[in-house]
C-alpha cells in the first residue's frame, strides 16, 4: 500500500467518523427535545389536577352553596404562589 492510498483512507475513515459522530450528536439532541422540562412537567401535572377538579365540580351533583365553597376555595388555593 503506497502512502498516498493511505492517506486517502485516513482521510477517509476521519469524514466518516465526523459524520457519524455529528449524527449521534443531533439524535441525542433530538431526544432532550422531546422529553418535558421540569417546568413543563409540574406546569402539565397542575393543568390536569385543575381539569380534574373542573369535571368534579361540574358533574358533582352538590346544592348550589357547597358549588359556591368549592369555588372559593379554588380561587384561593390558585391566588397562592
């Protein structure tokens, strides 16, 4: 094998091992993409405990007073930090 063949192939085999290694790098990407923030997680898990707590009061079937309690007590646990 002369040196100029093997020059070719070290070439060769780095473009190879760049290109891989870009792609491995954007699927990893990809990946930390998909998955939700901690934020993002607590942010969904409040809105569904909200919608939870919406279809209670809705389909509940409480006297007009205990609806007007629950309500008051939503608006105040939400006026919280």
């Amino acid at each position: 094998m002369g040196p100029f063949t093997m020059t070719v192939l070290i070439v060769l085999i780095v473009a190879i091992a760049k290109v891989l290694s870009a792609r491995y790098k954007a699927l990893g990407r990809q990946e930390r993409a998909a998955l939700p923030a901690a934020g993002e997680r607590d942010e969904l898990r409040a809105l569904r405990e909200r919608v939870a707590v919406l279809e209670r009061v809705v389909t509940d079937t409480h006297q007009g007073s205990a609806l007007d309690r629950e309500i008051e007590r939503l608006r105040d646990e939400r006026t919280r930090p």
